[in-house]
C-alpha cells in the first residue's frame, strides 16, 4: 500500500515582479538574469498572506480530486514559515477549509514537498488514512535581501497542493539531509530575550551561489538515479522528470548527466523563479493541468535545499488530466 495523486491546486500571488522592475531596484538587466538563470519574471506577495495561498491550493486541488475537507484524514504543510510561529500553517488550513483531522508542518526548505508525501506514505502503509491533504507554499519575498542582486532575482512567492489517496503509485522515495549552515541560511532575527547574549542577525537569506550550484547539479542527478533504479526502472522508462526550478543551468546540467532527453524535464521557472518547497508541486499542477501527464506516466521528481536536504521519487501518473484552468 501507498497512494495515489488524486488531484493538485496551485495558488501564486497577483503581482508580477519582471525582470526590467528588478533592474529599477538593483544592479541588473533582463539579459543578465534571464542568461544565468533562466528567469524572466516570478510573483511576490502584496495583498495576500500565506495563509490565503494554502488555502486557495487546497480547495483548488480538493476540488482537481473531488475529495470534500470533512473526508480529509491529515493534513501536511510544508513551508520555512507562516504568519505565526505558532499556530502551524496546516492548522490554520484545517481551520479555513473546514476539515477535521491533525495537522501539522514538515520544513526541509525546498525538498518539502517530497518530504511530505514519505511522512504521507508512512501513514498509508500503517493504514491510518484514506485522505490526505499535502500543501506546500513559501513566502520568500519577506526573507530575501532586496539590496542583494545574487539572490533577490532568483526567488518568487507561491506553490502548491496535492491530495493522496489509497493506491500503489508511489513507486521509490528517497530523501537526504547533511547538515550545514555554511552555505544556505535564513537566520531567525530578532531575539526578545534579555538574557540573549549572541549577536543578533537580520531575517534575510545568505547563500553561496556557487557551492550552491555544484550541489543542486549532483543531488539533481544522483537523487534521480537512485529514485529510478530503486523503483526497478531504468533512465528511458520516464515519461517526465519534474525538477526543483532554481535555474535553468541547473536543469540542463542534470539532464545532461542523466542522459534524459531535455524534452522530458517540465519547467516553469521562467514564470516563477524559485518558489522552495512549492516549486515541485507548482510544476506538478501545471503539467496536469496542461494536459502533459497522460495516465500511466512514469514521473520522477527531484529537490535540493537549505539543511542542506535532497529529495526524490519515482510515481506513476494514474489519473486523467485535468485540462482545466484553475
């Protein structure tokens, strides 16, 4: 026993940061970004909350399944953060969509989403659930340095939600975590404390680019190895590779020292930048409701972030596409 995706739901903020906009507010151009990165524009939040993005996945997917919140076993979120500290996101999703069931958060930055679906499976395989409710979204526009032109042009607001149910269809999952702080961080900030005596940091994000870079490439290609030839496949038995979407450099790399042909890989970073642990399930959407994934499909998934964690896995696509706009 494992599962099944039953349906997604996306949900992205209304505004639209270009790159020109950009280009206003630090040392960059249009040329510039998208030749390094791929990226031509991504979504920040003004209006909305974090809340109100899980929220909109969740019902738009339930809906994608035809799953009602009231036959929901459990609830995931994957996210750095939320309005709160406390309560969780997940509750607060449970709250706003009216379902009853425990709720609760899973942060591997931007491997969430797989993350999620092996807390899921572990569930299933107990038979625990029947129904369950992943939602993965970060707010990254309110931890990012905006003085800062090698990380500011590369993240965007957003994700993604997806309901399992009972089947067969996850066919591998591995996950990886090695810790470091050296090379990708968000501190915490401000500290009440009065008894506090380390130096306080700002909450923004500090990351090395091209240690970054050299990692992302080979925890894309050897997660997708290791997900496909534990699930007894071979690289030409993929129909799609959905990948985390960073930078374009890092997937054609991957693709190359996969063999897989680039036609395969989805992507959507030109419109979205990287949106961590929503960037998996945002493409996932996308290509279902593209009409991309046809039933029976053979999908590999991959992720790389902050911890610094990987995750991948190996599904099988058994549902009919939705072919519909959110």
């Amino acid at each position: 026993m494992s599962f099944s995706i039953l349906g997604t739901g996306k949900a992205v903020p209304d505004y639209i940061l270009t790159n020109d906009e950009l280009s206003t507010m630090v040392e960059t151009n249009d040329e510039w970004i998208k030749t390094r990165t791929g990226i031509e524009e991504r979504r920040v939040c003004r209006n909305e909350t974090l809340t109100e993005l899980t929220v909109r996945a969740a019902k738009n997917a339930l809906e994608d399944a035809g799953v009602a919140p009231s036959q929901l076993d459990l609830i995931i979120c994957s996210t750095m953060r939320g309005e709160n500290i406390t309560p969780s996101p997940a509750c607060m999703i449970q709250k706003e969509i009216g379902a009853d069931c425990p709720a609760f958060d899973v942060n591997a930055a931007c491997s969430g989403f797989i993350y999620a679906l092996d807390v899921a499976d572990g569930y299933f395989v107990r038979k625990k659930v029947r129904y369950v409710l992943i939602v993965s979204m970060d707010n990254l526009s309110n931890i990012i340095d905006w003085k800062d032109r090698s990380t500011c042009v590369l993240f965007g607001d957003g994700g993604a939600a997806a309901v399992l149910g009972e089947g067969e269809d996850l066919l591998s999952v591995n996950l990886t975590a090695s810790g470091n702080d050296e090379v990708l961080r968000i501190p915490h900030g401000t500290n009440s404390s009065p008894f506090y005596e380390h130096e306080e940091e700002k909450a923004v994000l500090h990351m090395a680019g091209s240690e970054v870079y050299k990692f992302a490439v080979n925890a894309m290609s050897s997660g997708i190895k290791k997900a496909v030839a534990d699930a007894g496949l071979t690289e030409a038995d993929v129909d799609h590779v959905i990948p985390h979407q960073a930078n374009i450099r890092i997937i054609n790399a991957s693709a190359k020292n996969l063999g897989i042909d680039r036609s395969r890989f989805f992507c959507n970073v030109s419109h979205y930048g990287n949106t961590s642990s929503g960037s998996v399930p945002l493409a996932l959407d996308e290509a279902n409701r593209s009409g991309v994934l046809k039933k029976g499909d053979i999908i590999a998934m991959c992720a790389f972030g902050a911890g610094l964690t990987t995750g991948s896995c190996v599904i099988r696509w058994s549902k009919d596409s939705s072919v519909q706009a959110e």
